[in-house]
C-alpha cells in the first residue's frame, strides 16, 4: 500500500487555503492510475514524488489535476516542500517540476521558491467575452494597467483586473462563455480565469477554471507568480504583493509575491501548510 497526506496550503490554519494530496513516495504506482487517482482525490492537484533524476536534487516532483498532468503550479510546490520537510527532509530542497528545477526555501514554518521562467504573452481576449465568462458587466473590468491578458509562467491563465471587491464578489462564472473562451485561445488550462482587485500591495483575488473541474479554486500559487511578474513589467517596477483568496468560498488563503525589476522577471512565493490527513491507497 502507498502512503499519502493532505495539507492545506498557504494558510496557517486548518480547513483554510487549498487542499493538496500529496504521495510522498510514488515509485510503486502504476502510470496507469496517476490520473486516476488525482481525479479520486478531486482537489485542484496532487502530487506524486520520485527520486531526483539530478541526485543533487531532492526529489522530482510530477503535479496532477483532475483532468490533466501539469508541469508547474505553486501551491502543490510549496505544500510539496513541507511535507518533505515534515518527513524528514532537512534544509533548503531543489524539486524537479515540469518546468525544470525549482528552488525552495524555508523560515520557519513559511517555504518560498523562485521562478525565473520568462512571462509567456499568450494572448488578449476581449474584454466583453472574459466580462461574460465572469458573469460580469464589461465596466466591471479596469483596463488602466492592462487589459484582460493570457499569460503564463509554466501555467496559462487569463488575467483581469477588476474595479472594486463587490464586482469580485459578484464573480459566477458562464460556462459557455468560458467554453466559447477555450474554443478561441486555447492554452494549458481550459480558460482559467484570475480576477483580482488591487489597492496598492493589497491584491484580492479569485481563481476559476470550470472545465477543468476546479470551479474556483481557493488559492493558486503559480497565478499569484504569473501576475506579480505581469505588475512588474507593466509598473516597471519590483513588486510586493500581500495576495488573499479563497474568502468567498469559505477557506481563506494568504499568498505573498515578490519580484525584482529585472528580465526575467524572478518571482518569489511564501506560504505556510497545515497537514491534515494522511493514510494509505489500496493497490
């Protein structure tokens, strides 16, 4: 039988953040059942972890949806990283994820790690249809710092900004806009969306990716990256960006971003993690 544990992560208190399952020794598993067993799970991801193919490394590092194998994501890096710190794993670690070799760091209970992908462009949907996905008016979405755009640092989301908190809190996604948004800029995820509200460092944020089977996610680390590096080139300026989400669902999630003003753009995100289950899959 293998093991496996469940952590909240970036939120120091149980039943808040986002839930990951994590399979801290994968090696017995059948290829075959990976899918099959994030999608028995069913949170955002899951993780399975192998020994380094680097044996400088400390371990490599394979993340599932429920639909799909990913090659980044932040909160299954850093719920990742604790939990192989709670297993024994001492000092600063270097996981292998689909996007190459990713640093983590440790201060106290808080793990970070450093992206230094380049922001992919995608696309620039328009405002009229995210405003649809989003079940919004199209005045709800600001377009002063950018507008609606299609970017990703190894994940691919569709950001916007929206005007104030209620238009956040009024988010209830369509899905055959979101359906008609995946047919036209087809991209990693079906359309995701990430809309946030900003009052300087403060972000306000939600995470939706319908046909992906996370209809909101409460907390998504490598959107949180991908939009401190979006801020940065856009302000010309490093960012330091206090990120809260998951609130309108229930589990608050704290996520902190920083950055430098350089190209790339390094991308730095800490967050805590709070195990919660663990037991054994039958195999």
């Amino acid at each position: 039988m293998t093991r496996y544990l469940v952590y909240d992560v970036f939120t120091a208190q149980a039943f808040g953040g986002n839930q990951l399952a994590v399979i801290p020794d994968a090696t017995a598993l059948p290829e075959d059942d990976l899918q099959k067993i994030a999608r028995e799970f069913n949170f955002s991801e899951t993780t399975f972890v192998y020994p380094p193919n680097d044996p400088a490394h400390t371990a490599k590092v394979r993340i599932f949806t429920p639909t799909m194998e990913i090659a980044f994501a932040g909160h299954p890096t850093i719920g990742t990283a604790i939990a192989l710190r709670d297993q024994g794993h001492a000092g600063d670690m270097i996981l292998e994820l689909g996007v190459g070799p990713i640093p983590c760091r440790f201060d106290g209970d808080t793990a970070s790690f450093t992206t230094n992908a380049p922001l992919e462009r995608i696309s620039a949907p328009e405002t009229a249809l995210v405003a649809s996905a989003l079940g919004l008016h199209e005045t709800a979405i600001v377009t002063d710092t950018h507008g609606p755009i299609q970017c990703s640092l190894g994940l691919t989301f569709v950001i916007v900004e929206l005007s104030d908190r209620k238009n956040l809190a009024a988010c209830s996604p369509s899905i055959d806009a979101v359906r008609t948004g995946a047919a036209k800029y087809p991209a990693g995820l079906d359309f995701a969306i990430y809309a946030y509200v900003r009052d300087g460092d403060q972000i306000d944020a939600r995470m939706f990716a319908p046909l992906d089977d996370i209809p909101e996610d409460p907390a998504t680390g490598s959107a949180a990256a991908t939009l401190a590096a979006l801020l940065t080139e856009q302000l010309k300026q490093p960012q330091n960006l206090s990120i809260t989400q998951g609130a309108d669902m229930g589990r608050p999630s704290l996520i902190t971003a920083t950055t430098e003003h350089v190209t790339p753009v390094p991308v730095t995100i800490f967050g805590n993690a709070v195990r919660m289950m663990e037991g054994k899959l039958v195999n």
